[in-house]
C-alpha cells in the first residue's frame, strides 16, 4: 500500500458548449444511452475543463471525457484542436450490503442523479443542482457569489469557495434513485452513496499544463453498512484511433495507462501521446495498530477489449478485486504467479507481462477494500496525465516522468489550501518539456 496525500480548494463555472469537433462517434460501439431521467435544466453534459492544454468535458452525473450529445470523445489534446485521446471516464463504486454484491456505475450510461442526498434517499429535481466553474482571482462571477454551500461545496475558513488549482467545477450527485440503476455492468439496488466531485486544473506551463485533477468526495448517507468497498477509475481510453491502443500499470506509483501500439495513429500520426491515471489519494483506512492509519493505493488493474465488458454486477465487482470476471484468480503469465494486476510490464523497457493485440480496450484501475458506516466519509483523488514526446513509447516515458514528478511535489503543490503559496520551490524543478 502507497501513503497518498490530501489535497483541498475550490473553483469556478462557466458553461460552454459543446465543440463541433471531428471526433466521430465509433459505430455500433457503445451501447444505447437511456433518456435522462432528470430534467434537461439539471442535467449538464457541456461544462469544459479547459484551463491548460487540455480540454475535458465535466458533468454532474458521474461521466466525464465524454461528448454525451453527440456520444462521441470528450477529451481533447492538445486544446484548441479534435483530436481526441480519451472517449469516455468514471467513478465506479462497488460494497457489499449485508452479503450481497451493490454497484453504481458510471458508464456510457450513468447509474448516478445530480443532486445531494436527504434523508436517506435523492431529492426532487433542481436546476440548482448543476456544475458550478470557479477560477482564481474571479471574485464577482455568478457561480462564485452563488457557491451551493448548503449542497456541500468547500468553502475555506472565512466561508468563501475554496478553490483548488486555477479553475475549479464542482457537483454533486448519488446513485439513491433505483430507476438510474440500468447499466449492464450494474443494475443494482442503491448504495446510498454521495459523491462531491471536485474537477481542477492548473493553467500553467510544464507538467502542470497537461494534469487535470478529480477529487471525489464519498459519503455514505444511506442506512446500510457498505463492506469490501472498492472505487474504481474507470475508462475507455480512445488514444486517437481507437483500434491501436495499448494498456498498462505501474504498480509502484498506483499509474494505469493507455500508449499507442504504432508510430502511425490515425489521429496523432507519428508522435502519439500517452494518457496515465493516477491515484493520488485513496481511502484512509485503520491499520490495527491504534492511531495509525494507512492510505490504500491501486489495488488492482483490468483491462478488457470492447465486446467483453462486464455484463453484471457480479462481474464488474470481480474486476474490482482483480480477478477475472468469472471471479478466478489472474495469473500472470511471464511469472506464472496470480496477481492483481493485469499487463503490469514496462513497455519501454520491453520487461515483463506486457499488453499484446491491440484493440479497442477499456482499462479499470481500483483502490481498496474498505468499509463505510452510515455517516462515514471518504476521499479518492484521481490525477489525468498527458505525456507527448516524439514517438509512442518516449511519449509513455514522458507520462511516467511527469506522474514521478507529481508524486514528489504532492505535497507542496496543496499545502494550506492554496496553489498560489505554494507554485515557488519545487514546482520550478520541473522536468523539462
């Protein structure tokens, strides 16, 4: 298990639309969204996270990366232009209820509703519950001067919105509604689950440039103990064309990856990136001893081509341990060894297992088991990372570097609540770009 670390602040809203871009929707890939069950004023599928070179669409519902109007990719490298290395991402929950497996699911269709929780359940639809766009040195701005505070968005300790990075969206939303409970790889009773989702970016030069932050914030404000409790990032990780892809992790920083199988992609040509997700906090559990307490890391990594997602929450759950999806140990075919930890090589180095027969693949990196009472709360703090430098894998060296040198600046970078204090020392030993 890895020591992660804490991070807190705030941001601010400004709506746009959604880009006319050339991504095309992948045909007959993904399966049919339902129609929303909130109302169209609540629902919000065009908010961007635009402030460095990266360009991530946000909503309130448990999606993000994803362009869910036009069902096409929603994450865009470098700004400013289409071409698309992420198509879609989100949270994944999974515990157990009394014994039996429940999971929300945030998918090509999401098993979460905008809003906060009370009394146990979801609330009646609410324009208000929708993202707010916060950005640094902007005191006057509407969603600034209308900070939901009562929905449980941070504020700093004179009461104002704390504000983590340059710009900040921020929502909230729960899976307590059973009727969003449809996704193949969930269909579920509720968990009774919260998560306030803070979305948060730099606009800086360097590696900061190309990270884009979520910190989701977990409550458990239902009536049942949630046991052997994981949280998965989960996504289907389009690096340009979608059929040459590649995945990988690194178990040493809690990184799971996708890098391209060629130097010829269909979108980025000769010079691919590569796109890590990092776990940069995980759930905070006991240790046993009194008064310690450990920070869990990746505790599994999965992959899957399209055509092979979970088909139940038995399944997905599975794949949340790290075990295949009828529930048997993976075995790690170069040390024979079972594992939680599919294709966990070094691809630059050409080392141990590594991904083969590129694909259209999803990847699932997971953290825990845990369990929350009613009442507990909890913290995971996934970081997006960008690495482009000449070929396919100088481009997955470039991502590593970058995830190593945010590892060691964590710290730095949040301490007292404020990325302006904080941006001397460290963050000037950047690696070079």
């Amino acid at each position: 298990m890895r020591f992660l670390r804490w991070l807190g602040a705030a941001s601010l809203v400004l709506t746009l639309a959604a880009s006319n871009v050339a991504a095309a929707v992948k045909p007959g890939m993904k399966q049919a969204r339902p129609a929303p069950h909130r109302a169209a004023s609540t629902i919000d599928n065009t908010t961007h996270m635009d402030a460095n070179n990266i360009d991530m669409i946000v909503t309130n519902h448990g999606s993000f990366a994803e362009d869910l109007h036009s069902q096409a990719a929603g994450f865009f490298y470098p700004k400013g232009s289409t071409k698309t290395a992420v198509f879609a991402a989100g949270p994944w929950i999974g515990a157990k209820v009394n014994g039996q497996v429940r999971v929300a699911v945030g998918e090509y269709s999401q098993e979460y509703t905008p809003g906060p929780m009370a009394n146990g359940t979801f609330q009646p639809d609410n324009p208000k519950y929708r993202n707010y766009k916060i950005f640094r040195g902007n005191t006057t701005s509407t969603d600034y001067l209308n900070w939901p505070v009562d929905q449980g968005a941070p504020v700093d300790s004179l009461g104002k919105p704390a504000l983590l990075g340059d710009v900040m969206i921020w929502s909230v939303y729960n899976d307590a509604d059973p009727t969003t409970h449809t996704n193949n790889a969930g269909s579920t009773n509720p968990l009774g689950v919260e998560i306030q989702q803070s979305t948060f970016a730099f606009n800086r030069s360097g590696p900061l440039g190309n990270i884009v932050f979520v910190r989701f914030k977990l409550l458990n404000k239902g009536v049942n103990q949630l046991d052997s409790m994981y949280v998965s990032a989960w996504s289907d990780p389009d690096l340009g064309g979608f059929t040459d892809d590649l995945v990988g992790c690194d178990t040493t920083r809690s990184l799971g990856y996708v890098y391209n199988a060629t130097n010829s992609d269909q979108i980025y040509g000769s010079t691919p990136p590569s796109v890590g997700y990092d776990f940069f906090r995980g759930p905070i559990i006991p240790t046993g001893t009194p008064g310690v307490f450990d920070t869990l890391g990746m505790a599994s990594f999965n992959k899957y081509i399209n055509g092979t997602d979970p088909k139940s929450s038995g399944e997905t759950y599975n794949f949340m341990q790290g075990l295949n999806a009828d529930g048997t140990p993976i075995i790690n075919p170069v040390t024979t060894q079972p594992t939680h930890f599919q294709v966990s090589g070094d691809p630059v180095a050409n080392t141990g297992w590594l991904d083969t027969s590129p694909a259209d693949r999803r990847l699932q990196l997971s953290t825990g088991p845990f369990s929350m009472a009613p009442g507990d709360s909890q913290e995971v703090i996934v970081a997006i990372v960008v690495g482009q430098c000449g070929d396919r894998l100088r481009s997955l060296n470039h991502l590593k570097g970058r995830a190593a040198w945010l590892a060691a600046i964590f710290f730095k970078l949040m301490d007292g609540h404020d990325s302006n204090a904080s941006l001397g020392g460290q963050i000037l030993l950047a690696p070079a770009d």
